[in-house]
C-alpha cells in the first residue's frame, strides 16, 4: 500500500491541476456484469476456500473486500468521468477526456475466482457498466477496447470477455512471464525476454494498427502497467523510463487522434526500489494530463 500512497502524494505536490475523489465501492449488482454471484457472496461473507484466496495471493478480510470494491469502482468512476456519464441519481458532469484510478488494472480476475492480487476484474465490469449507462442516454451502442500493457497478460479479462464481439481485449505481455497458462485475447502480442525499447514500441505499433483494422471503440480502457520497467523485480522486460513514457505517449496520441476516451488503471509495478515504481508512474500521469488539458480546451 505504500506505493499508492507515494504515488496519489507525488502528484499531489506535482500536478495540482489534478482533481483526486474517493470512489464510491461496487455493487454487488455492477460486479455481477462479470462475477458469478456465489464468487461476489464468498468474498464479501469470507466464505471463499483457503485454496481460493491462495489463488488471490493474500488472506481474506473484510477491509480486503472493501478495498476490491473500492478498487473496482474507481475504474468504474474514472470511465463515467471520461466519457461523461453520470453516477445514477446525480447530474452529469463535464467530459473529461481522460481520467483515471490510482490503482486498479486487476486483469487476472476471473468470472469465478481470484488470481494473482487481483479480487474484482475492474476492467470488465467497467466495460459492462458503461455500455449498460451509455445505452441508457445514446442511441448508438458503446464498444470498448482494452488495452493492457502491464507486462503479465490479461488473462482473467480475455476470458471474461470472451466471444463479446462489443469488447475488444488486447495485451502486450512478456511471454515467458505469469500467468503460464495463458487465456485468448482477441489480440496478443507476446514479447520476449529483455526486450528493450525500440522493439517494443514497434511492436505496441503494429498492435494498434491491427486494432484499428479490426475494431472502431467509443471507449479505451488503458492498462498502464509499470512492471516492464528495467528495474522490475518480476517484469523480465527492459523498458527505460523514456521508453515507458513513449509507450504512454502512444497510446494517448492514438486515442486523441480519433477522440476516444480514455480510461486509465495502473496495474502492476514490482521495482526494486518503489521509488522507481512510482516514478514511472507519475510519468503516466503527466502524460495522461498533457492530453486532459487537450480535452479540456476543446470545450474551450
């Protein structure tokens, strides 16, 4: 916990222009668009098995299911926030463009369990939510596309969002890397060991043309995971800090140029010193509110 703490400081002092909230937790009807009941039930009652919450990497308590909830509904907020929907019963607010969850980014969720840090898979019930929402106030449907670039592939949301044409779930990952038995994205992209930037950053282009060729979103939801950092204890990956933030810069420039929002988690970071961690992150954010600041002029 101490990362996000560092993290949400940081920017605090650095990017005041950055309005921080606390996020409402999840519903037990808003998890279900992508948990089973009987799994949302033995997390929030602790009734999930010993060999369950092995799988999650971390003991069962009630503050644990608060902070999943928690977590869940940030990504959910910071959706609402950028395409501009409202939370049900209040006024809508400004579409922001761009906003994000200080944590978040827990792909490795599936529909019946937990795995790997992560409790509720945040992406896909933001996905669900915001095309139930949206479809509440437009004519025309939502389709989103995820893009997970935390170097672990995005397994509990490739099977989730299986076979949902209205979902498009891409992931960049290191290939020897967890989880070993890995899912089907709709799109893949495996990068070997010590992989360093140039390679990386042709390989993130190519994957977002394929996108485009494949897929027209009206929502991205941007996994911004600062594990293939060079001094990542599991990332495997050797990204500098100026090809991370060449990554970011992409794939806000990406979604700018065709004016789709952007939806951003975290997810995983793992450095040997957390101060590296967070600076990679913090790098994001700037990035993130450079583009911010380009929606906001046009309302301007």
């Amino acid at each position: 916990m101490a990362k996000y703490r560092m993290l949400r400081d940081r920017l605090s002092a650095e990017l005041p222009q950055v309005r921080m909230t606390h996020a409402l937790r999840a519903s037990d009807g808003e998890l279900a668009l992508a948990h089973s009941p009987a799994y949302i039930n033995a997390i929030a009652d602790g009734t999930i098995s010993p060999t369950a919450m092995r799988e999650i990497g971390f003991p069962w308590s009630e503050a644990m299911s608060e902070r999943a909830r928690h977590s869940a509904g940030a990504t959910v907020a910071a959706a609402r926030a950028a395409l501009g929907l409202s939370t049900p019963g209040a006024v809508a607010g400004p579409q922001e463009g761009v906003a994000a969850n200080l944590a978040g980014g827990t792909h490795h969720a599936y529909a019946d369990k937990g795995s790997g840090f992560c409790v509720f898979n945040d992406a896909a019930v933001a996905s669900r939510l915001m095309q139930a929402e949206w479809g509440r106030v437009k004519s025309t449907p939502l389709r989103v596309a995820v893009i997970d670039l935390d170097v672990h592939q995005g397994n509990g949301t490739a099977s989730i969002l299986r076979n949902d044409d209205s979902v498009f779930t891409l992931s960049m990952h290191g290939q020897k890397n967890f989880p070993f038995r890995k899912e089907a994205s709709d799109l893949d992209v495996e990068l070997p060991d010590g992989c360093t930037d140039d390679p990386y950053l042709h390989a993130l282009e190519l994957a977002l043309d394929e996108l485009d060729r494949r897929f027209e979103p009206g929502l991205v939801i941007y996994l911004a995971g600062a594990d293939p950092f060079e001094g990542d204890r599991l990332g495997r990956l050797k990204l500098s800090y100026d090809g991370l933030e060449a990554r970011d810069r992409r794939v806000f420039d990406w979604a700018w140029q065709r004016r789709l929002p952007v939806a951003m988690t975290m997810g995983g970071g793992y450095g040997v010193r957390i101060e590296e961690t967070v600076q990679v992150q913090v790098n994001t954010y700037r990035v993130a509110t450079e583009y911010w600041r380009r929606w906001q002029n046009l309302g301007g």
